[in-house]
C-alpha cells in the first residue's frame, strides 16, 4: 500500500519534549526512551497538520504536504474528517 501523507521527525530540531505524542489521537506516534517516533505512519490523517502546529521548534515535516489537495467535504477550511472535531483536523 502506497501512503501519500504521513509525518516525519526532523531529529536535528527535535527537543523531545513529546507534545506530539501527547497531542495525536490517532496513533501515529509513541515515545520510547523519551523520544518520539512515528510508529504508525498510516494513522497519520490526510491533511492533519495538528502535531506540525503544536510543535514549539518546527520539527514535524509531512511526506505528501499540497496545497492544492482538496478534502473530500470540499472545505479546506474545516478538515476533520477523521472524527476528532480538531476543525483544521487536530489543529
């Protein structure tokens, strides 16, 4: 299976401070030894920039990010299709 969107950790900006594993609720992250890593790429939700918003130093990258991907309720604005109410899912 081809995944077109998942997050990656920039190691180099990375301070461990794990907001983004306290922060995704779908699983796409676990802390292991006080450090986060994406164990579950494909929970990761098309569009979903809630981790990348909520990191203090930038260092969540996404695979796949577009501008120019449409949602498919059609509303940029308002992605939250997978069910967390996050308005621009998770954000």
């Amino acid at each position: 299976m081809s995944k077109t969107w998942y997050p990656v950790i920039n190691k180099e900006k990375c301070t461990e401070c794990l907001i983004c594993v306290n922060h995704c609720k779908h699983g796409a992250y676990e802390e292991r030894d006080g450090k986060p890593y994406v164990i579950n790429p494909e929970n990761c939700v098309h569009g979903c920039h809630g981790c990348g918003n909520k990191c203090p130093v930038g260092a969540i990258e996404y695979v796949g990010d577009t501008t120019d991907w449409i949602p498919p309720n059609g509303k940029k604005d308002n992605i939250s299709d997978c069910g967390c109410g996050g308005g621009y899912c998770c954000g």
